[in-house]
C-alpha cells in the first residue's frame, strides 16, 4: 500500500499553484469530482462523496479505498474478468494508457489539467482501428498488383484486367475495380472516342483515360474520390490551323451533347485556363447557357486557350453510374480535353508533332489508359515529341512512307521496342524533371491538413515518377490513409459543391428537380454514413456532428420540397455554410489521419519538396523568390501590431488561466518525502490520483462491461470518457453547494405582497424574484443606462378615443450577465404599448401601434447617442432594410402588416461602448385594451409564451404594476404549469436546433421560476465552458459583419450621391512595386459607424480567436487557427488601421462564424453531458 503524502511533501509547489500533486490538490480535487459521469466516468455514490481532509484516518479516505483491489471469488465472475482483461489487451487500451502514463515520467512539468492530452493520443488510436483495418500484407498486394509486360516500351497491364494500361509503377497501384466501374459509366454514356471531320484528308482518334492516380487508389468498397477524364484528340494533317479547328469542332460537339436534356450526362460548366504564363494565369468559365448562346465566341476560346497550353475542362454528371457506393445513379466527373496534331508533309513525307500538352508523356504519368490501343497510339505519338524515353532526343520530322493507310491505323501500327531489347519501364530524366517541377509547384504553399488531398494527389504521382527513391511504406500510409474517417468524409462532402454547381449552372424548374432531389439524398445518405455512430463507434462529439447533420438534412430537404420553388440563393448560401461546418469537421478528421501515417509525413514532404523546386530553379539559372510561407505558418497574432489587452466580459481567471498552470515536478522533488530513488514516481502517482485518473479508468471500464457487447473499437468510449474528465477538471473547481451558495448571495427585497413584485434596491429594477434571483447590480447599471437611452422617446398619453401608455423591460441572458453569464450577447429590450380603445377598434389600434413604433425608431436613428440601426425585422426575417428606414410610411406599412398578423417585430441597433459595439435588440409589444361587457380584456399582437413575464426587468415601479395589473395573470398553480410547459417547450425546440446553450436559458428560467437551486451550478458551467466563449465569438462575428454592411451601404449610398476618388481605396497594403503613402482614415464615420472602433473591435475579436482555439479543452483543431487567421487578415487592413469595408470582408466573417459552429456544437454537447441532468438525454 502506497502511504499518503504529508502535507508538506510539495509545499513549494504549492506555494505558486493551488493544484498540485499533494493533498491540498487533493482538496481541489474533491471540488472538482462531485460530480456525475453520465456514462464517462464514476457512477457509484460512493465515488462523488467530497473527499474528507487528509488529516482524517485513511479507513474513510476514498482516495485511500481507491488503492486496493480485490478479485471477485466467483469462478464465472473471474472468468468473465479474464475475457475483458483480454480484450483489453487485443485493443492494446491497457498499453496504450500506460504509454500516456510514461510520457508524464519524462516531462518536467506536468499540465494542471492532463486529460486534453490523453484524449487527443486516445483520439489518435480510435482513427487507427479504420486506418489498420487490414494487414500488411492485404495493403502490400493492392499496391504491387501483378503487372503484364507488352511489347511496347514503358506500356504495362494489370493482370487479369483489360482496361488498365500505362506505366508500371501507376498500374500496379490502381484498383481495377474503380477503372471497370469507370468503364461501364461510359459505356452507359456513349463516350464514343471518334474523331468527327468533314476533311477527308485529316484522320485521327480520340484517346481516353482516367487521370489522378489517388482517385483510382484504394478499397473497393469506397467511390473513388471523382471520375477524371482526359480525352487527347490525335490528329494527322497537313495544316495545324485546320487541326486546330476540328479539334475545337469536336470540343464543342461533345460539350453540345453533354448539354441536352436527352443526354445522359449532365454539363455543370466548361473551364478554359490559359497557362502560358503561370504567375499570369486565368480562367473563364462557360455555363451550358453560354455556350448556347456564343458558340463562336466559345469555339474561339478553346482555340486560344489550346494554343497557349492551357487547361480545357468540362464538369459534367454522370447519370446511370454503378459505381460502389453510388446507389443514386449519379457521380460527378470531369473531362480534359487536349490536342496532339501530327502535321503530315505530303510533299516531303515527313512528320511532325505538334503537341498542345504542355509535357510530354503526362498522361503515363498521372493516369492510365482504358484500352491498350489507346496507349499505344499515345506511345507512338509521343515517340515523335523532341524529347523521348531514351533522353538523347529524336528529330523534329520522322519519315514515314505515306500509305493508304488512315493516321489511326498507322500509329496503331508503328513498330514497338521488339522481344528482343531490353524494355524500358521507366521515363528518362529529362523527361521527368519538367513533370516533376510542376508538380512541385502544384503543392507550393500550401497547407498541411486543408490542403492534405492536394498535397496527396501531387505527392503520390511524385513518387510513383521516381518509385525507386522511396520505400515501399511510404505508399502504404497513402493508402491506409485513404481508409481513414476524414477520407471518407471528404469524399462525401464534395457532392456538396455538385449540388451548388448544379443550381447554378441548370437552376431550380421542375425538369431538374428530379435529378437535384437524386443528388441531394446521396449527398445525405454519403455524409450520414461518414460518422454513423450505429455503424462504428464514435466519440461523442463525432455523435455531436452526426445529429447536427441529421438536422440540417432535415431542413434542407425540407426546403427542396418545399411548394413551389425555394430561392436558389437561399439553397445555394445554407450549401455554403454547410461547406464551411464540414470544413472544421474534416480538419479535425484529417489531423487524427495524418497523425497515424508514420511512415509519410506531409509536413516533411513539403519542406523536402520547397528544397527541390529551388534546387531546380537554380540549376535553370533563374532567379527565384525565396519561398512564401504556407498557410499553416499564418497565425492570427502575426498582423503586424501588438495585442491588444482587452477585457471580453466577466470571464473567471482561474479557469482561463487553467491552460498556462504547471506543477514544477523538480520543485516537488525536493521538498518530498518520497525516498530519493522513487520521488518522481512517487508524484506521478499521487498527480494522478489527484486527478483521479483511476475513477475516470474505472468508469471507463464499467460502461465497457455494462454494454451490450464488446465494442470492436475500444477507444471511441475511452475518448468521451477522457474529455468529459477535461471538462470536469475545468469547471467542477468549486463544489456545487459552494457556488451555488455564491450564485444566490443576492436576495431580491418584496415591494409589492399582493402582486408578488421584488425590488433590487442599489439598481432600481422591478420584477418577479425569477428575474432579479441572479442578477449583479454592479452590471446591471450599464445595461439600465443603455435601456433608458433607447426608450427616451415621449409617448402622448392620449389619442382621440385610444389611452396610451408604454413601458421598458430587460430580459434573456442580459438579467443574467455577470452572475450566471460571462458574456454580454446582446442587450434584450422589450417595449410594452398599451393602447386602450373601445371593443371593435382594433385596426385603429393597429395604425395607431405602427404610427407610434414609426415615430420611435425615427428618434432611434435621430438621437444623440449615435445608434446604429441595423434594420427592422419581422418575423425573424429583415422587414424594412436599414437605407428604406428614413421613409416613415414604409415602416409603418411593414408594422402594421406584420402586427396583424401577431409576428414577432424588433429593431436591430448597436451601441458604442468601450471598445465594441454592443448589439441592443428591441422588441415592440402591442397590449389592446377593451372593456367587454363589463370585463377588462386584453389582446396581444406579438407571439405570446407564458414565461416570459417571469424574466422581464422593469425600470420602475410604475412600469412593472402597470404590466401585471393589465397584461399578467394571477400566479396560480394553473398558470405556473402552463408557463412551465412553455419553458420547456422552448427547450426541446432550442435543442432539436443544436442551440443547447439556449436551450440552458430556458431551463434557467424555469428553474428560477420553481424556486429551485439545485442546477444552478451546472447552468453556470455550461455559460462558462469553452462553449459559451465561442457562442460570445461567433456573436461578436456577426456584429462585425452587420457594421460592415452598414458601413459598406452608407458608403455606396455616399458614392451614388457624391462619387469621389477618395471613396475607391485600393483593397488591403498596396501592391509591392508601388509603394503609396499610408494615409490615415479619411471619414471615421460611415453609417454613424465609428470606423476606428471597428479596427478596435476586429482585432479585439482576433486576439480573442487566438486565445480560445488555444484553449486545451475546446479541442480545436490545430489549423484552424491559421484558417481563420488568414480570413481575418482579408478583412483587416493594418497599416491603416481600418477594417476594409467591402462585400468580401461581409463573407469572410460569415465563414468565419460557420468555421466556428462545429467547436460549439461538440463543446455544448460535451458539456451537457457532464450535468446531473443533461437536456440531451431528455432531462430538464
């Protein structure tokens, strides 16, 4: 039995940190551990006791009971034991734990909380179960698939296979499977390969292959990641103009066909990218409409474009595909069109190549031919380029006898390398190197893991081009890491653009609703399936990403159903945001998959290959910049200026300081009690315990012998375990009955015994006692200054037969801000008319309520206090935008139409204070009064829920009798269960949206509503876990982007009246070579947008990004920080200190926000589950 530690066993240590390994860490710990597991952890009452003080005898010292085990006397029970210890060793979960364990012996410092670090290692094995999911010698043998030699120089085949053929190191990685697949698609298709021509004297074929070896790569039971088609028209004749021509006659044919609704394929868009000049290169782009509409002008361009080398592309969909896993029938594809003319000298009878590919032998290189005829006429072609296979180069014109014989025959027939050489597998040097430097640059720049496939597409032609320079593992990784989670959510995800592309390219009608709908439910049925928790275990926050996906499929199906035709933008904007949602997710799941390639590292491939490319410019002789850095060295703090130290609400210092706690093992070393030779691990042990990794172990082990089954994959479990344990350590600092105690310090004062109206004295605010409960007067005295400021408008008592009165209320989460909540979202006001008229009068009521409502966001838009109004919104939909907001009838008609028909109706404005602009939303409530046969009636236009008079905050007396003397009903048991069910309504809704942080608002409320305190200290760690500050994030990203906005329409509306030169400011630092003078800002002001406290705000709201994904517990991943950060440098403009106010800085922020979404979603939900009562299982 390991003897516990005295006090004084690490006093040093504790002197600089509360936490640390010795029994006074061991009273934190008790703090931290009373809490419930809720599956991840400890269960038993036993368990959540506090822990005693150490001075207390060790018989009742849990912490000592945790020492011992004592094996179960039942031979079944022992045997059911054995069975689970050897599963655990099959896992390797056992082993695995202790190689944590080992890593903590041999740090010198150990974190305050370790399990972020246990969990990111234990996500790391739970990838491994699919990326190892088959033996070595499974993965071997589908990268060195057995090949079959042809007579042909540099030609090989698959064996057993007829329609794989190219070079051999790109063959034996080829799944055939795939190519079969890709062969009956085009078959389906009538992809004809001739070559049409009205020239009888010009003869050729169309050659086709599938390009992109990392889509051909892989399981069978996975699509392949897009079908690639290059189709080379070989043409022989004697004017390269004329060639030129037919091949543009034959581009645009097949383009014209894939454009018909009789088709089976569907055109999305033609690219054409001139690449004369790469540092110059552009790209237009031809939607099937286009085409129709200019084909001169279209035949013309592909003409320029071939002649400059340039890319042609068509995007098309394939209809009656069967390829594995595309049940719908559909896959998207592409189709590169390039041109090789053999001009023909009938004169001389010689030949020349004309090649419009910008290296020969490319397609040997990076894709494979589907037909062995086609290869070799490829072959034989390109045996008559300057630069050959042997590297010694042939001559321009080779002669050749001119025969009867069509061109496609005579290449056909063109002598091979015969038996009796020796035959050449590989391309010469001179032959690579060109390939190699481009694509070399295809990966230059780029970043780790947004980039990954990019870098993997590039980086597996690389090594197939020069297969002798690298080992066997390094193609293995490739492939295992084409098994991963992240692979098969990328290639899910990109059915996504297919259906943006599509809109936009056939738009949304009845004809194309079918073959949309068709996409649609295999993008669904793809994503879903990429992080079904039914199908393979999954950490809950994968679990947290599975049912946000089971939502937004729901509402965008919901939409595409919907009678008549949805909006196209509005499909084609919640398609983005989605794009920027799965982006975060496929971060994460691509870091986890890189993480376990140990034989292949990008990061090193990508420094290797920068060494490379300057190596090969200075062998040219060129001159050459040294290399930018990659994305992922931009990080949000290298702007060019310092921090600012700013203050983002009432947000606890010991739990945001957390991440930069160590304990000092040196330091405890000395002042320990443990003999010499064991005094490190003696800490370790006692740090552990501290940290109760055994319970969070035991409870780990229990869930796993508790289920059904036995889990094929054992660490998904342990993750949630690991990470519910992070969350407690975080949060659960305190005890629940001291911080609640904490919370409910405040006693409201009784004003009014018959009303049940309470008073908070210091600050003046009335209300029920659920509305001031937890409120903190000191913050709460802005928040009045800020309401009184936006309700100083006079309202005339009297108005013909109609008796006005109005008053103010604060409610949300700003009653809260301060206690309960960290964060100031937005400041929620609701403001009360009460119009009283005669029975009948109601539309007069209504004219009266819109002309009173017009009148009061006029004086908003007038007062001295310089709001923003941002616009008038109904419904939750933006009624009357901010530039129509000066016109009072306009106003008024939305008012009043949206108030007949009882809708939600509020004016959305900002507040300059401090260093940001604080979002004020305020509410505008009609309450008709009518007398109704001797009874007082009352009506209200807005949608009514019960409970919210529980939360209003009244500025006086007067305010507060005045509502529930004519507005509120008696407090009846009858109509507490109605509000309650209101409350709870509420919550469901907020959580079948995945607004959970919401939802604990709700649940707040009733709570406060029934008196009851026993979940107060779970509400207050959920607003102040990591989830709360990227919900205050992703608010504070919205507020910048509606001042943008406003600032950009004053902007336009300036220019329109006065254009100025001032007005065009160049986007962003001036270009390097023309250096301007940095001129400070002109107009401060735009929109009464003080443009000096947005540059404040913006960057405020940069550092603040920095410091949360930093934090350990939020479990970001480690590039997007970098993502946004490079975002945020589109928006920002430093060296003049302004935010660029311009359409791309609004869409920049908006993915800023839907990048963020994911941590809010997995962290919300991570949250919850470490409740007593989490809302997500239906408790609540």
């Amino acid at each position: 039995m390991t003897k516990p530690r005295s006090e004084s066993a690490t006093s040093g240590a504790r002197a600089q940190y509360r936490p640390l390994t010795s029994r006074a860490h061991s009273r934190r710990s008790s703090k931290t551990t009373n809490r419930t597991s809720s599956g991840n952890g400890p269960t038993s009452e036993e368990v959540h006791k506090p822990r005693p003080h150490h001075a207390q005898s060790s018989q009742h010292d849990p912490s000592a009971a945790r020492l011992f085990y004592t094996p179960p006397e039942d031979p079944e029970a022992a045997k059911g034991m054995g069975a689970i210890l050897a599963y655990l060793k099959e896992k390797g979960v056992v082993s695995n734990m202790e190689e944590y364990i080992q890593l903590l012996l041999e740090t010198d410092d150990l974190p305050y909380n370790p399990y972020p670090i246990l969990a990111e290692r234990a996500i790391l094995q739970a990838e491994k179960y699919h990326m190892m999911s088959e033996d070595d010698v499974s993965v071997k043998s589908k990268i060195q698939r057995p090949v079959q030699a042809t007579t042909l120089d540099l030609l090989w085949g698959l064996q057993g296979c007829t329609c794989v053929w190219g070079l051999k190191n790109v063959v034996q990685v080829v799944n055939p499977a795939h190519v079969m697949n890709i062969q009956r698609l085009l078959e389906a298709n009538g992809q004809s390969g001739q070559l049409v021509t009205e020239n009888g004297s010009y003869t050729g074929q169309v050659l086709t292959s599938v390009i992109g070896p990392l889509s051909l790569m892989g399981d069978s039971d996975t699509r392949p990641l897009g079908v690639n088609l290059r189709l080379e028209y070989l043409i022989y004749g004697e004017d390269v103009e004329e060639g030129l021509d037919i091949f543009a006659f034959n581009v645009l044919a097949d383009v014209e066909e894939e454009n018909k609704d009789t088709t089976s394929q569907q055109l999305l868009y033609v690219s054409c990218t001139s690449e004369s000049k790469e540092e110059n290169s552009t790209e237009m782009s031809w939607t099937g409409d286009r085409i129709k509409n200019k084909r001169d002008d279209f035949k013309e361009t592909i003409i320029q474009s071939t002649r400059e080398k340039g890319i042609i592309r068509a995007e098309v969909i394939f209809q009656n595909a069967d390829l594995s896993g595309s049940r719908a029938g559909l896959v998207r594809g592409s189709k590169e069109y390039m041109l090789h003319f053999i001009e023909v000298s009938p004169q001389e009878g010689n030949e020349r190549l004309v090649s419009f590919g910008r290296f020969p032998y490319q397609t040997l290189v990076d894709g494979v031919f589907l037909k062995k005829a086609d290869a070799e006429a490829y072959l034989s072609a390109m045996k008559r380029h300057p630069v050959n296979p042997g590297g010694g180069g042939l001559p321009k014109k080779l002669s050749r006898k001119m025969t009867s014989k069509s061109g496609a025959q005579m290449m056909m027939n063109s002598g091979g390398s015969g038996s009796s050489k020796t035959k050449v597998e590989g391309l010469s040097e001179v032959i690579k190197k060109p390939l190699r430097v481009h694509f070399l640059k295809m990966i230059q720049g780029t970043s780790e893991v947004p980039d990954c496939f990019t870098i993997l597409h590039a980086a597996l032609i690389l090594i197939l081009l020069d297969r002798s320079k690298y080992q066997l593992e390094e193609l293995t990784s490739i492939y295992r890491f084409l098994q991963s989670t992240g692979a098969k959510f990328y290639i899910a995800s990109q059915l996504n653009n297919t259906i943006i592309d599509f809109i936009q390219a056939v738009g949304m009608n009845n004809t194309s609703h079918s073959t949309l709908m068709a996409i649609f439910k295999e993008y669904k049925r793809d994503i879903l399936r990429s992080l079904d928790p039914s199908l393979h275990g999954r950490p809950q926050h994968q679990m947290a990403y599975h049912s946000y996906f089971c939502f937004f499929m729901g509402e965008l199906e919901a939409l595409l159903a919907k009678d008549g035709s949805p909006s196209s933008k509005q499909v084609i904007r919640k398609c983005l945001e989605f794009e920027m949602f799965c982006n975060t997710v496929q971060y994460q799941l691509t870091e986890a998959a890189l993480a376990n390639m140990e034989q292949f590292s990008i990061k090193k491939f990508l420094s290797d290959c920068e060494a490379k490319l300057t190596s090969a410019h200075q062998g040219n002789g060129s001159k050459t910049k040294s290399p930018s850095p990659t994305k992922s060295d931009t990080s949000v703090s290298t702007q060019g200026d310092q921090r600012l130290l700013l203050k983002h609400g009432v947000e606890p210092p010991e739990i945001l300081q957390q991440k930069h706690k160590y304990i000092p093992v040196n330091d405890a070393i000395e002042t320990s009690n443990h003999p010499a030779i064991m005094a490190k691990e003696g800490i370790i042990m006692q740090y552990l315990l501290d940290v109760r990794l055994d319970d969070v172990w035991a409870g780990y082990l229990r869930e796993l012998i508790s289920s059904d089954h036995l889990p094929p994959n054992s660490h998904p479990r342990l993750v949630t375990a690991l990470r519910g344990a992070a969350y407690r350590m975080r949060l659960c600092g305190n005890r629940d009955d001291r911080l609640t105690a904490s919370l409910t310090s405040l006693k409201p004062k009784l004003a009014d015994v018959v009303m049940g109206l309470y008073t908070l004295p210091e600050s003046g605010v009335y209300g029920y006692n659920s509305a001031l409960y937890l409120a903190d007067q000191e913050k709460l005295k802005r928040a009045l200054q800020l309401t009184d400021a936006i309700s100083d408008v006079e309202v005339i008592s009297q108005r013909g037969k109609f008796q006005i009165s109005s008053g103010i209320s604060l409610t949300g989460r700003t009653v809260f801000y301060g206690r309960m909540a960290p964060y100031v979202l937005e400041l929620d006001a609701h403001h009360h008319f009460y119009i009283k008229g005669p029975l009948g009068s109601n539309t007069e009521a209504l004219q009266l309520f819109s002309k009173l409502v017009s009148d009061d966001i006029s004086g908003l838009k007038r007062s001295s206090h310089n709001f923003v109004v941002e616009g008038l919104y109904a419904g939750g939909q933006e009624a009357v935008p901010v530039d129509q907001l000066l016109d009072p009838v306009d106003v008024s008609a939305a008012i009043l139409d949206a108030a007949s028909r009882k809708m939600a109706i509020y004016i959305k404005l900002y507040h300059a204070v401090g260093w940001r602009y604080i979002p004020i939303v305020k509410h505008y409530r009609l309450h008709f009064l009518f007398v109704d046969n001797a009874d007082d009636r009352h009506e209200a236009y807005y949608p009514e829920h019960p409970a919210d008079e529980s939360q209003y905050m009244f500025l006086s007396v007067e305010e507060a009798t005045e509502f529930i003397q004519k507005c509120s009903k008696p407090q009846s048991e009858a109509v507490m269960e109605v509000k309650r069910r209101s409350l709870e309504e509420q919550c469901l809704e907020h959580l079948k949206e995945h607004r959970v942080l919401p939802a604990y608002e709700s649940y707040l409320a009733k709570c406060l509503m029934n008196n009851d305190t026993g979940s107060l200290a779970d509400i207050w760690r959920v607003f102040h876990s990591p989830a709360g500050q990227v919900e205050y994030l992703i608010e504070l990203c919205a507020s910048l982007s509606d001042l943008v906005l406003v600032s950009l329409k004053a902007e336009e509306m300036e220019e329109a009246l006065t254009p100025s030169p001032s007005l065009h400011e160049t986007r962003g630092k001036p270009k390097k070579g023309n250096p301007q003078p940095v001129e400070p800002l002109k107009s401060p002001v735009k929109g009464k947008v003080n443009q000096r406290i947005l540059f404040k705000m913006a960057i405020a709201f940069r550092d603040k990004v920095e410091d949360t994904l930093s934090e350990p517990t939020l479990f970001a991943p480690a590039c997007l920080n970098s993502v946004i950060g490079a975002k945020i440098q589109d928006v920002l403009d430093v060296e003049r200190s302004r935010v660029i106010i311009d359409h791309k800085s609004i869409i920049c922020l908006e993915e800023i926000q839907h990048l963020l979404k994911p941590l809010l979603v997995a962290s919300s939900s991570e949250v919850d589950s470490i409740s007593l009562a989490p809302l997500l299982k239906g408790e609540g």
